[in-house]
C-alpha cells in the first residue's frame, strides 16, 4: 500500500533559508502562541495544493525573509520536492522528482493545483472520480471531481475542526458533501459502471504511449549531445565542482591580498564594476543559449508526437473512407425475362451511422485537434528561439564593449594581482560553463528516469483498472468485513479515552462518520468528547491501512493543538526560566490530564507504521524530551529566526 511520509520542509527567500525536518514516526512541534507553528502545518496544507493563499499580512517576518516553500517527500520509495511560491503564480505548484538538495540537476514539472493533485493520486495507485449533483438553486446538473484534496481532509485536521462541528469541513456546504465519496474512495468501495472504467482504462493506455513517446525525443536528444553515458557525465560534473572550489579559494586568497596593498583604489573599484557588469552580460548569453537549447529539444519532439499523430488520422481516414464511404458507382443491369434496360439506384446510399463510424469520427475530431494544438505550440516556441537569437545577438554586441573597455583600463590601471585575478575568473567561468553543459545532460537523463517511473505508474492504474473492470462491485460481505474492523478500533480507542461503548458506539455504514451512544460527531456539543471521537476515528482509519483495508488515504496524520479542550500540563521552560503557558486562560491550562496523557500513548503507537506530525504548546514531558523537534517563541526566535538562516554572506560581492 502505497504512503507518503514528509521528510523537509523549507522556506527561503533571496537572502534566507530555513529547514524544518520531519520525524519518520512522530514529530511534535512546541512553542508559545503566534510563534510560527501552526504555520508550518499551513505552509505544508499550502504546498499540498490547499486553495487559499498565505496571508502574509498576518506573517509578517515569513513575508520579509521568504518567497516560496519547498516540501520534500517520499512516496514509497520515491522522493519528490513540491515548490509553490508565496507571492505570486499561486495557481501554480513546481514538482521537482528528487530531493531538495539536488534540484540544480533536475527539471520540474510546473502545474496547475488540479493537475498537480492527479500526480499525487497516480503515486499513490487511486483515480478521481466525479459526481453529478444539482446546482444550487437550479434544476442544471453539474459534475464535480473528487480529488486529493477530499481525502487530504482525513490527514491535516486544523486546529479549528479538532473537538468542534467543523471537522473534515462540516460547515463548507461543498466539502461536506464530498466527505463519504472520498471515505469510499479510500477504501475503494466506490461502485462505477463498466463505461466510466473503460473510458479512464483508455485514457491511462493513451498517457502510457505519449510518454513513451516524449522518451524516444529525450533519448534522441541525448544521443545529439553525445551525453549517452550517464555515469560519465556524473563524474566529470563531480570532478568540475572540485575544481571550481579549488579556484574560488585561490580568488579568495588573490583579493585578500589584493586589499591588503591597495584598498582606496577607485580605477581599481571601477575595473571590477565593469569586470562583474561583463560576466553578468556572459552568463546572461549563456542562459538564453541554454533557454534555446531547452526550446529547440521541445520542439523536436513535438515534431515527432506531430508526426505519430498525422499517421494515426492517416490510419483513421483511410477505415472511414473505406468502411463508410465506398459507393457504387451508377450503372444499369439487364432484365433477364424482356431483355430492357433497367436502372441501378443503389449507389443513392441510405446509410445510418453505426456506433464504431461514430467512435472513428470522434476519435479523427481529437486527433484533428491535438494536431492543431502541437503545430501551434511548435510555431510559438520557433517565435521564443527567434526572439532569443535577437536579445543574444544585442547582449553579444554589449560584451564586445565591455571588453574593449576592459582592455584599456587594464592598459592603463596598475591593480595588485589582476592578471592572476582576471585568470582565475576566467578558469571559473569556463569550468561554471562546462559544468552547466553536462549538467544539461544529466537533467535529460533525470527526465527520462521520471517519464519511466510515469509509465510505472500508469502501468500500475492500468492493472488496478482491468481488476476492477472484472469485478465491478464491491460486495456486501467485504464491506461488512472492513466496517466490523473499523468499529472494533473505535471503540477500542473510545474505552481508552474513558468512555463507555456499550450503546450504540460506530462508525456508520453510509455517513461513514463516528457515533457514540446514537448521536454522530456532528451532534454532540462537549469539545472534550468531539476530540476524542475525532482521534479514535482518525486512529482506527490509520489502523485499516496496516492491516490492508484501506488503498487511498496517504498514510500519515497532521494535529494542532490537542490541549484545547482536553486539558495540558504545567511546563516550565528550562532555557528561559518561564513558564511558557502564561498566555494561556486558567480554564485552558489542565482539565483531563489523563485523557491527554493518553491521546499521546495512542499517537505514539500509531506512529510504529503512520508518520505523526503535532503542533503542541506544551506537550507532557515525557514525550517532550523524546520527540519535540522544534520549540519556537514569540518574536525574532520563532519560524523566521536569523541565528538559523543557512544562507551566510549572500551579499559578499565575490562569493
């Protein structure tokens, strides 16, 4: 069973760089309020695709320091790294099919938050499904999807739903009504007919030969850099890195040396401005050089998917043409009894469209329009590589300047160390170069990793869909089966928290929600008594996947604040000498230690298979010592803390 367990998440800006890394079984978060934690738990929602922007006028410090997050995760065996920016192209998430700290060597796949959301739901081996409901305050239909974003609401529980009436989003009309499709959806008890597999079954084989397509242009291209052997290229980039380390030391030490015997030089201060505005104009040529190159792979193998699409409305043409529109031509036969004449009508052809012509037809129409659309896409980027060899052209002329005004100050200005400086800046920029060069080559063969593990697992969608074509409905025994465990677990977690479940405690068959003595989660008013119905039916979903019930949910659960209606526990804050529950009302402070005490054995346990990840003001000592990762304040030591920036002496000028 597939399940994602969250391994970093990162927030950086030009001058800042922050990384929070996760626990494997349980992570608990600590802090005074308004420091930044349950932050993190939004800026993770965020990177999952959550709609809503960040408001950073209510962040102000994440707003100052940071423009995008980064969140890397492993699915099963693979690691990804999801990056959406905070302060524009919201729509947009940057999936990257490596770890955060090699990303200069990949090239990531940019999508729309829906788009992204079906990747995620292909990791994991489940399909959206769509629902047709009524329109609000209309007789018209419409069709919604149900998509990761649904079953994401059984993994992230704020801190607004926990132990109150809005859990899984109760209050959100539009939520609400998809919450049991997405418990069948996990569960896989979601009854489809033959049709609607069929249709996703052709669609999965379709994306299987596109792919396999898009890999035929990448091995091409590959061949056409000469950059076949992978660990070859590997090791001269390795070996590259090494040496530009060992130059920038050398231009380290030149410089030193440099301001010790001349430091007020101002034909001195002027050679280096126009020697940085002349590498700037360098790696500007060498960026749209590689732009172009980029483009110039795009558009060869959308040549090529342009040419696998002409044949394919060839084969088309040629089946309609000859199954569907061969006449007889006119021609008059002779009555065997009179010898007269008579004439043949049967070419006057009275045909009524079969359903494969109409099949053929819409599929010509689809292919007619992917035509359109790739020509298109060909004749646009042409426009971008056109345009490209104009402002390479202009930037060519400027350097040419910039060099002739290098060569006279360097005539005429007596600078300590320049020629070895200049040497050296040289020997960088070229190593930089080379080193992008088969940097290049490694992203294509990263990019053809990620198109194979694709068709892995579209591979593996399209064997769940044969089964399930095979066997269409879930059974009444396996579903009796599944809500007999479900309900044992729940209670069992209920008789834990104290409670007792001798009358009508369950999870229900078609609300798919928990009840306790004959009144569901949404009924009753006890915030004490919502989060302990909340937890034990969290607790007994997760406890389904370890014993193989439950395919879709992700596999790991994310908490906030468990104390605010169960009660914490008095904590003196050993580094500070205060007691970190100050801000907190007395009623707040301790009501059910036992309870609380015992919702963190419970999590403990579910951790031994589940990744848990808790944000808790003051959690009981014991688990504090062993599992609290992070402890933020209020102020300049909370999530955005300058002692913990990871990028130094960003703006030393030769750095």
């Amino acid at each position: 069973m597939s399940r994602i367990t969250l391994q970093k998440l990162i927030v950086q800006g030009i001058s800042y760089r922050r990384t929070i890394e996760f626990n494997e079984d349980f992570t608990i978060i600590t802090g005074e309020k308004t420091s930044g934690k349950s932050l993190i738990l939004s800026l993770i929602d965020y990177c999952f695709g959550k709609s809503n922007k960040i408001d950073l006028k209510v962040q102000p410090e994440l707003d100052a320091k940071c423009d995008e997050v980064f969140l890397e995760l492993r699915i099963d065996k693979e690691v990804i790294t999801l990056n959406r920016l905070l302060k524009e192209k919201y729509s947009k998430i940057s999936i990257y099919f490596c770890p955060f700290n090699n990303l200069d060597e990949y090239t990531p796949k940019t999508l729309d938050l829906q788009d992204t959301m079906k990747i995620l739901m292909h990791k994991l081996n489940i399909n959206e499904y769509k629902l047709i409901r009524h329109k609000k305050h209309s007789n018209k239909k419409e069709i919604e999807t149900v998509s990761f974003r649904d079953i994401f609401r059984y993994v992230y529980i704020h801190q607004h739903e926990l132990g109150t009436g809005d859990f899984l989003g109760k209050k959100n009309t539009f939520k609400a009504y998809k919450n049991p499709h997405a418990f069948k959806m996990m569960f896989n008890l979601v009854d489809v007919d033959k049709d609607t597999l069929r249709e996703q079954l052709v669609k999965v084989q379709n994306d299987i030969d596109e792919t396999r397509r898009e890999l035929f242009g990448l091995n091409s291209y590959l061949n056409d850099l000469d950059a076949t052997n992978r660990i070859d290229l590997q090791a001269k980039s390795d070996k590259l890195t090494t040496d530009i380390k060992k130059q920038k030391q050398l231009k380290k030490d030149a410089l030193e040396k440099s301001r010790s015997k001349s430091n007020n030089n101002e034909e001195n201060k002027m050679y280096i401005k126009l020697k940085n505005d002349s590498n700037e104009i360098a790696n500007k040529i060498f960026e749209n050089q590689s732009k172009k190159r980029n483009l110039q792979l795009s558009v060869r193998s959308k040549g090529i998917l342009l040419e696998e699409y002409s044949e394919e409305l060839t084969e088309i043409e040629e089946t309609l043409e000859l199954n569907y529109k061969l006449i007889i031509p006119d021609q008059s036969i002779e009555c065997p009894l009179c010898n007269s004449r008579v004439s043949n009508h049967l070419h006057n052809k009275v045909h009524n469209s079969t359903k494969a012509e109409i099949t053929l037809q819409k599929i010509q129409k689809q292919i007619t329009k992917k035509i359109d659309l790739v020509k298109y896409l060909i004749e646009n980027e042409k426009l971008k590589i056109e345009e490209l060899d104009k402002e390479i052209g202009v930037l060519l002329k400027k350097q040419s300047i910039f060099n002739e005004a290098l060569i006279e100050y360097s005539k005429k200005t007596d600078v300590p160390f320049l020629s070895q400086i200049d040497s050296i800046n040289t020997m960088i920029n070229r190593l930089s170069k080379n080193q992008e060069t088969l940097k290049e080559g490694l992203r294509i063969h990263h990019k053809i990793d990620e198109k194979n593990k694709l068709i892995e697992d579209l591979k593996a969608a399209e064997t769940r869909l044969l089964k399930e074509i095979a066997a269409l409905q879930v059974s009444d025994k396996e579903k009796e089966k599944l809500f007999r465990f479900l309900n044992k677990e729940y209670k069992a977690f209920m008789e834990r928290l104290k409670y007792d479940t001798s009358n009508e405690t369950f999870i229900h068959k078609e609300e798919m929600i928990p009840y306790y003595n004959g009144s569901s989660v949404y009924s009753h008013e006890s915030g004490g008594l919502l989060e302990c119905m909340q937890l034990s039916y969290l607790g007994a979903i997760l406890k389904s996947k370890i014993n193989g019930y439950e395919n879709g949910h992700p596999g790991f659960l994310i908490l906030d604040s468990l104390s605010k209606y169960v009660g914490t526990l008095k904590r003196l804050d050993e580094k500070k000498g205060t007691n970190i529950l100050e801000s907190l009302d007395s009623k707040e402070k301790i009501n059910d230690p036992e309870v609380y005490e015992e919702f963190f054995k419970i999590l403990v346990e579910l951790s031994a298979d589940h990744q848990i990840i808790l944000v808790e003001n003051t959690p009981p000592d014991e688990y504090d010592k062993l599992y609290s990762k992070y402890t933020f304040y209020k102020g300049e030591k909370g999530l955005i803390n300058e002692e913990k920036n990871e990028i130094q002496n960003i703006n030393e000028i030769f750095n």
